[in-house]
C-alpha cells in the first residue's frame, strides 16, 4: 500500500485504467527531494496506461504534479 498522496492518487487513477486492476503495484522511492513513483501494470495494460503517443501517460503526470505542488514536493513517475 502506498503512504503519500501522490502514491494513492497514482494507484486510484491507474486502477480505472486497466483491465486487471489486481495487477496495480506503485512502489515509492525518495531521491534527495523527490519522490519517485514506480508504476507497474500487467503487460497487456501497459499500452492503456500510457496512451497513444504517450498522451495518458502526460495527463497522469500533470495530475500528479498539482497533487505534489500542493503538498510542496516534487514527484517523478516511472512506468514498468
């Protein structure tokens, strides 16, 4: 289970996005200041979770940078 918000946030968005939601795991790491994001989907999900051209993966993140601009971090996310 994910603790910061973001990692949350992360976890609800890609869940909606997959087919198997099971599948779901966001681990969180902290490099100096900022928080990293792993996201990792099954293998048939990987495309839906990041889009045509990479256009959900985008959006993902602009939503993850206003949940962490609120918070006053920075986050980066990765997707496996």
């Amino acid at each position: 289970m994910t603790e910061t918000r973001e990692g949350k946030v992360l976890e609800h968005i890609a869940r909606q996005l997959v087919e198997d939601p099971s599948a779901v795991v966001v681990t969180e790491t902290t490099d100096h200041d900022i928080l990293k994001l792993h996201l990792g989907v099954g293998e048939p999900d990987v495309g839906k979770v990041i889009g045509r051209g990479g256009r959900m993966a985008k959006a993902v993140r602009a939503l993850l940078k206003v949940v962490a601009t609120r918070d006053g971090a920075k986050v980066d996310l990765e997707i496996d």
